[in-house]
C-alpha cells in the first residue's frame, strides 16, 4: 500500500536527520492523542493505559535525544487492547479513531528511538488515514488536509507553534469524533 505521506514530506524525513524526525512524530502523535485520551478517559481498567500514553507523549517533545526506552515502550504498547486482533475488526467509531491513535504512537516511539525515517512515515500515514477517515464522515471537512500542513510546517524548521497548532489541531478531531458517537 502506497503511504498517504506527501513526497516531499517522506523526503524531507529522509534527509532531514534524528531531530527532524522526533519533532515530525511528536507533533503527530500530540494531534492523534485527543482520539485515544479523550474516547478511553474512564474506561474501567485503563487508567495505566491513559497515564502511559500520556506520558509518552510528553517525552516525545524531548527532539533533542531519542527514547532510549522506545523498543520495551513499544513492547508495552503492543499489549494494548487497541492493537490486538478482532475476530470481526474493529467497527465502533470511538474504537477506530482510538486504534488510529495507538497506531500513531505504535510507529512514533520506535521513528524517536532509532531515527527511522520508515517508522516516521508510517506514524504520518497512520494520522492521515484517520483523518481521511473523519473527513469522509463528515461533510466538508478539513481534516485530511489540515493533517498534510501541519506534517509540512513540522519538517519546516521553524516549530515555533507546532506544539500549539498541534493542540488545537487534537482538540478539533476529538470534537468532530466525539459528536459521531452515540448518544447514551
């Protein structure tokens, strides 16, 4: 499957170098992370989950040197029930936005660990298809493209507001999910 990753993007982060590549998967992940914080906040048994997702968050901002825990990080993750096999997949909306975002940090912890520009584009593959996702549920919106601009302004090398825009990018997705969901 030809990743969702535009050209210059992939390039950039083939060229860029580590630093480059941290800050890439850090603004990525900081988007995606509403979708498993906000739709898993008070589900019974995943209080660890949440204060381990979170946290590794956090320390993906730390561009200047990689995780040197990122491969049992990943280990860890893997155990998540997000990513473990459906008998019938995955079709619940919560669900599926959830599983994009563990998918995300699935490839953005090993892409800061190591440098992998491989692991970095698929991290960015991950967010686009799920904002691809969203945008097909929703008419008119933005979100697939929003996502394209804001993995272009992270390899710019100026991140001055891309924790910020990454914020607010995070909210916004978790607004438009969270009114896709059934009432209860």
């Amino acid at each position: 499957m030809e990743s969702l990753v535009e050209g210059g993007v992939a390039e950039a982060l083939h060229d860029g170098g580590a630093e480059a590549i941290r800050r890439y998967v850090a603004a990525c992940t900081e988007r995606m992370a509403p979708l498993f914080v906000g739709l898993r906040a008070g589900a019974h048994g995943r209080e660890a989950d949440l204060d381990f997702y979170v946290a590794s968050v956090r320390d993906l901002w730390c561009a200047d040197q990689p995780l040197v825990d990122a491969v049992d990080r990943v280990d860890l993750l893997e155990r998540f029930p997000e990513l473990q096999p459906h008998e019938d997949g995955i079709t619940g909306v919560a669900d599926t936005y959830a599983f994009f975002a563990v998918l995300c940090l699935r490839y953005a912890l090993p892409a800061h660990g190591s440098g992998s520009a491989a692991d970095a584009v698929s991290c960015g593959h991950a967010a686009l298809t799920a904002m691809g996702m969203l945008d097909q549920n929703i008419a008119g919106a933005g979100f697939l493209a929003e996502e394209r601009r804001l993995q272009s302004v992270s390899l710019s090398g100026d991140a001055s507001d891309l924790w910020d825009a990454s914020v607010a990018s995070g909210r916004e997705r978790f607004r438009a999910v969270s009114g896709r969901l059934p009432c209860q």
